[in-house]
C-alpha cells in the first residue's frame, strides 16, 4: 500500500514537472517557431502556383524507361516508398530534372505496411518533457504540422479519427487528461480537434466493447488516419503529373563514378535493371538520393563497401479483425502493454486493425507475422474488451510484418528508446541519403534531402525553398466530400462503391468510372464487384494497370487493399484480377499462371496464411461422439464414391448441385414476378451454369487449400476433423469448405427416397 502510494505522488510530482518543462520547451523554441511561420508562409505562396489540376496524362511505363535510358537527370532518387516518393515530389516542383526508380512496386515496402496512422507522437511527447529534451519536442511539433498538412494536401485519402485512451486508476485521469491537453496545445493552429474527457458511461455508450470492471472514464484525442499505400502512390503519380519519370520493378545494380575538374571521384549516375524484361539502363544523373528505407546501408555499401551500418531494423506486426471488435469511428489506444509499446486498436476500411509489436530484425523483402506476435497482440487486444467479447484466433483476417527503419544511436540497446527522427547524409562522392523518420514526416524529410542535394551537387534549381507545403495531391484538386453522389448518378454505381472510389481516386474517381463493365442489372447499371464484400470493382483492376501495376501483387496488395483486410477474399477475387490483367497485358496462360501462384505466395507468406494454418494444425481433435458422427456424414455427403478422401472433382459436383439447386430457387421468384421476362431467365440460367460447371480451378483449389493439411491435392478425414476441431474452439472463425460440406450433408437429409415419394407419380 506504501508502494502504491509512493507511485501515485511520484507520478503527480511527473505531471508538475512535466507542465513546468513544457512551458521551458515552448519558451526556448517559440523565436525558432515565429521563423517557421514566416518561411511556411513564402512556401505556401509559392505552391499555389502549382496547385492547379494537372493535364499532363500519365506517361506509359515503357515510355518512362526510355525517359530513363535517354535523359540526363539533375537527381535520381532510389527508393519508392513515402519518403522516396516525396523526394521525387519536392525535387520536380522545384525545377529540377528528376527520376526515381523502386525495385519492386511503389510502396511494397514499410510504407502500406505503417499502422494507418497520420500522427505526431503522444509517447515522444511524454519523453520530451518528462526529460526536457528539446530535440524530442521539435520532432512532435513537426510532426504534427505535417499531419495538419497531410490531411489538408490530400483530403479524399485522409481524414481526424478519434482515439480513445480507456482509464482504469482514479490518479490517471487527470494525468492523462493533462498530457493529451499539452498534445493539442503544440499543435496550436494546427490541432484537428480539441481532445476531451467523458465519464465512464459516456465511454461505454461511444465504444461499447471496453472492459467495464474498474472503468474510470476515458480521454478522447485525434489524430489523422489514410489509406498509406494509395498516398504513397498518390505522391509518386502527382510527381510524374508534374514531369518527373519514375519507374517500378527497376533494380539499382550499382552506382556510376566520373572525376570533375578537380580529380575527385563523384557519383554520376546508376545502372539498373528492369525486372520485368530484364532490360539493363544506364542512367545519368547529377545527384543521387538513396530514400530505401530498411536497405538504406545496401544502397550507401555500393558506394562505400566499408561504411558504418546506420540502421537498426525493427519489425512491427498488425493484425486485420472484422469490424465489430471496434466502433466505424472511434479507435482505441492501450498505452501500458506488457512488453511497454502502446497497442492502437482502429477502424479501417470496414474492418478493424490492430498492432503493433516491436521487434529486433534482419532486413528482408519479404517480412512475415509470426504466431508469436498475433498471440501477442490478441492478448492485449482482450486486456480491453468486454469478456462478452470473444477475442478469437481464427477472427484474424490478415497479417502482415513491416520493418521500421530505426536510425540507430550506439548508447542505446533497445529499439523501444530509438526515436523515429532522421538523418540526412552526404558521403565524399555526393550521394545524399536520408534515413530514419516515420510516415507522418516524409514531406520534410524529403524537403530537407532536397536541400542537402542542390548544395552538395550545385545543383540550379528554379525554386530554392521546397514548393510540397501546402502542395495538393493527385485526385484532391477538385475533391469534394459529395462527390460520390455524382458518381451515382452520372455512371449508376451503387452508393458503396462510389464513396469507395471518391475517397479512394478523389476527383480521378471519374476516370476509373469510365473503365467499369456493365452489370447486366437493373441496379447497379455498372461497376461489377471483384469479391461481394467489399467495393472493390474490376475498373479498378484495369486502372491500376494505367497507374503501373505490373502483378497482381501489385493490385491486390498496393491497388487495392485486399490482401490486408481478408487474405480468404483477396485469394477468391484474385482470379478475376488475373484475368483482367490479362487482358489489359495480353499474358499468355503460362504468365497468368505465374501471376496467380505468385500472389497465392504473397498471402500465404507475408499476409498471414501460412501462420493460420499453422496455428490450427496445433489444435487438439477434442470433438464429442455425437459431433463426429454429425462430421463423419457431411464427410460422406461429399464422398459419394467412397474413396476416403475429397478431390477437386467431389467440390465440382458439389457446386454443380447446389448451382442447380439454387438456380431452380431463383428462377421460381422472377417467373412469379413476371411470367414473360425471358431475359432475366436466361440471366439466371447463365448463373446456374457458372455457379454449377463454370467453377475456376483457382477457386477449387483455395478452397481444397483450407483443409489440405499435407498438401497432397486431397483430403481426409481426419483433416476434416482437424478443420471442425479449430472452428469449434475459435482458431477458424470461417471456412467455405465447411459451409460445403454443411449444405451438401443438409441436401442429402432432405432427399425423398423413390419408393417413400410413390415410385416417383
């Protein structure tokens, strides 16, 4: 109880300090802020001039490697991801000639991997003042004008999300309270919305899945949240918009050299390799940014074999949750986890995110989850929620891994410490490398980058000062939040998918419009679903290629959000996506095969499959004798021929029967609706037939994949008990081959024998 006591005057006495620290930290930096403000000013001034709606149409990406092979450059900027991208940005709306190659897709990396979060730092805040540190309170104060910037540059893709911090101890309360209010009040003008305290049932009534037992109440704060992939490729497509040539799937080989006047020996340019054909270019350039996040040390080694290694990879795990573990609008923040980093808990797209872990790493192209992790954030995730709320194993959805590309300070061991601010430096042959930061940064930490190439290169620019302040994004020219109606009405999509499309394509959305199928319906008239549950649409799909989606990686990854909201969805959309490509690319049916195995690959290793799988294969067969007698006759109800096993061939015949089952059910409701409507007859017929005999092999096979334990093409039964065994204690929460063998054990109760039904008369 003394313990106890001694915290609670120690963590009061914090909140007196703190406050006092914080009035020291805004005396030291008010004069350096009064000097932001004035140049913030001459830089709005001057964006202006480029914030009208570009014309210039995107060039082809074959067109862009020419550029690339044909041009001499003023800065070439390796690295897609955010702050790559803004380098690009800041680079070409200053005048300078610019290019940018990725060796992969624009933001396959750390960036559409981030939290989704457009935030300052309320934990860096805390350290700032609890230890006066200066440099710390600068860094947040950053931060949150370029969140404020943000959401003003691109307001179709970002938007304030209230968060909630739950308080379970009277004396944190106002401890909380005082330290979000210090929050808003460096945020200044900046601040998106005031935050505020609500009793305990105010925080119940605004989320009502928290944990009552010893509520207090809670503190509601806000921060911006995006769609981090499609900004990502939002600023790399408005610097394209504005001249720059920028290229994915383009591999740096290695760094050019030449001596100038003085014998010195400078970097010149890059040799890079198109991964697609396996073309090789020479690029000349004056200047070379390496922006490549987590591979910033294999970049600086091609231009100094022996340099210090400066990064400290951390990699962080999120997991996806359907949406009714959260409220649509309001997030939660768990600040006191086990291991000491906060646990943000968000809506996001119709479904809800959670994460995220902080782990000690090697570099990889392909980071995966592991059980660990999720287990891990589970956990936490249930410290939170309502015991009503069953937190379960198999409600996660998607997984996926990012590594942080931490900079790396030597008096410090563990990445938790490691503050996400960011270094620019310039090594003797003139290569400028920014590294560190975090996504709520990247605008001025490009800005900067820019700054340290134009002197370290002499490089002649039209603009000295960065012009990206206050500089609109592709798709926010004309944007306005009713502008999905016009969609509705001009084009006859339906309200879901043409809010999806504003705020996904902003004032582009009509573009991607104009690319969408007819229905065949009545309503929607176009715009046909890739995956019923979610707004996705094959336009999308076709638009993507023009916006230089070379895989379906690409697009189900990046494009659209798929592989991160629900891997089962993405695997049941993706051979229409492959199809579309198809089309669009003229693949022959070996590419397209390819394409498809490859994205298979990405959902099994990187989104979470694989640890899904694993986790169920652990699950004890603990089944009662009259659930597996249930089990043993939907087992057989697939089986018909008594093999001991279900192929490929059982699912089609199963499929073909429920097809024909509920065609016949349809087509009863439109002949009672119109004895004469011979079109809609057919339509149905059409459906029968592609529901019954049409399956794709692709579809057979994810769902054969959900049970095939030993991946040996077949299933047995004591899979199918493995399989029901998971369902039953919550580590699958759904299965498609269950709901099979469900519907065809149901079908075969309700078969009349001939002799019962009167020998058929």
């Amino acid at each position: 109880m003394a313990g106890s006591r001694t915290r609670t005057v120690a963590r009061v006495v914090g909140l007196g300090a703190g406050i006092a620290g914080l009035g020291a930290l805004a005396a030291s930096y008010i004069y350096d802020d009064d000097q932001h403000t004035k140049r913030q000013f001459i830089r709005v001034a001057a964006a202006e001039s480029l914030n009208v709606r570009p014309t210039r149409a995107l060039p082809t990406r074959e067109e862009q490697l020419k550029s690339l092979g044909s041009e001499p450059f003023d800065v070439l900027v390796i690295g897609g991801g955010a702050t790559g991208a803004g380098c690009a940005l800041d680079a070409v709306s200053r005048g300078l000639k610019t290019a940018l190659v990725e060796m992969e897709d624009f933001s396959s990396g750390t960036s559409s991997r981030s939290t989704k979060l457009i935030h300052g730092g309320v934990r860096y805040l805390q350290k700032a003042i609890l230890g006066l540190d200066l440099e710390q309170y600068k860094m947040v104060k950053e931060a949150l004008h370029e969140r404020a910037n943000l959401l003003d540059i691109a307001p179709h893709l970002s938007y304030p999300l209230p968060i909630m911090l739950p308080v379970y101890k009277w004396w944190q309360l106002p401890y909380f309270w005082a330290g979000i209010k210090m929050y808003d009040f460096v945020a200044g003008s900046k601040c998106l919305k005031s935050s505020y305290a609500i009793s305990k049932e105010r925080a119940l009534e605004l989320f009502p899945m928290l944990k009552k037992d010893k509520l207090v109440g809670a503190i509601v704060y806000y921060d911006g949240q995006h769609n981090d992939a499609r900004m990502n490729l939002s600023i790399a497509l408005t610097a394209t918009r504005l001249g720059a040539t920028i290229a994915n799937h383009t591999r740096v080989l290695s760094l050019l050299r030449e001596k100038d006047e003085n014998g010195k020996e400078r970097l010149c340019g890059a040799r890079v390799k198109d991964e697609l054909t396996g073309k090789e270019i020479t690029i000349k350039a004056k200047c070379i940014v390496n922006a490549t996040g987590p591979f910033t040390d294999s970049i600086r080694k091609m231009d100094n074999q022996v340099v210090k290694e400066i990064c400290a990879p951390s990699m962080g795990v999120h997991i996806t949750l359907p949406d009714y573990y959260s409220p649509e609008q309001m997030g939660l923040l768990d600040p006191n986890t086990s291991d000491g980093r906060v646990i943000f808990f968000l809506p996001w797209e119709g479904r809800t995110i959670a994460g995220t872990t902080d782990t000690p790493c090697s570099v990889t192209h392909s980071p995966a989850p592991t059980e660990d992790d999720i287990q891990f954030i589970l956990r936490e995730v249930k410290n939170y929620l309502n015991p009503d709320v069953e937190v379960r194993r198999g409600d996660v959805l998607s997984a996926w891994a990012g590594i942080r590309p931490l900079v790396q300070d030597p008096n410090k061991t563990d990445t938790q410490s490691i503050a996400r601010n960011h270094i620019v430096h310039v090594s003797e042959s003139g290569l400028v490398t920014i590294a560190g930061g975090k996504w709520t940064t990247y605008r001025s930490m490009a800005s900067e980058a820019i700054d340290a190439a134009v002197k370290a290169c002499d490089l002649s620019c039209v603009h000295q000062e960065s012009q990206t302040d206050g500089l609109l994004l592709e798709g926010g020219h004309t944007w306005t939040p009713t502008m999905f109606i016009r969609l509705v009405q001009d084009f006859g999509l339906e309200s879901e998918v043409a809010r999806h499309l504003a705020h996904t394509y902003g004032d582009r959305a009509f573009s991607v419009a104009k690319l969408a199928s007819l229905t065949g319906q009545r309503w929607p008239i176009v715009g046909r679903r890739l995956h019923s549950a979610f707004p996705y649409i094959d336009a999308e799909v076709r638009y993507a290629c023009r916006e230089y989606a070379a895989s379906a990686v690409d697009v189900i990854g990046r494009r659209l959000r798929l592989a991160f909201l629900n891997t089962q969805a993405a695997g049941e959309a993706l051979p229409t996506i492959v199809s579309i490509m198809a089309e669009e690319y003229k693949w022959s049916e070996a590419e397209k095969k390819r394409q498809y195995e490859a994205a298979v690959k990405y959902l099994q290793q990187e989104m979470g499959q694989n640890v899904n799988r694993a986790s169920r294969e652990k699950i004890p067969i603990n089944l009662t004798k009259s659930e597996i007698s249930e089990y043993v006759k939907r087992f057989n109800s697939l089986d018909t021929d008594k093999k001991g096993y279900i192929s490929l061939n059982d699912l089609r015949a199963s499929l073909k029967r429920e097809g024909e089952k509920l065609g016949f059910e349809l087509q009863q409701d439109v002949l009672k609706e119109s004895e004469t409507d011979t079109h809609r007859r057919i339509e149905f017929q059409d459906y029968v037939q592609a529901r019954g005999q049409d399956v794709p092999g692709e579809t057979l096979h994810e769902i054969l994949k959900e049970i095939d334990l030993n991946l040996n093409g077949q299933v047995e039964f004591d899979e199918y008990l493995q399989m029901m065994a998971a369902i039953k204690v919550g580590s699958i929460s759904h299965s498609r081959f269950a709901q099979l063998a469900e519907m065809a054990a149901e079908d075969q109760r309700n078969k009349i024998s001939v002799d019962r039904s009167g020998g058929g008369l």
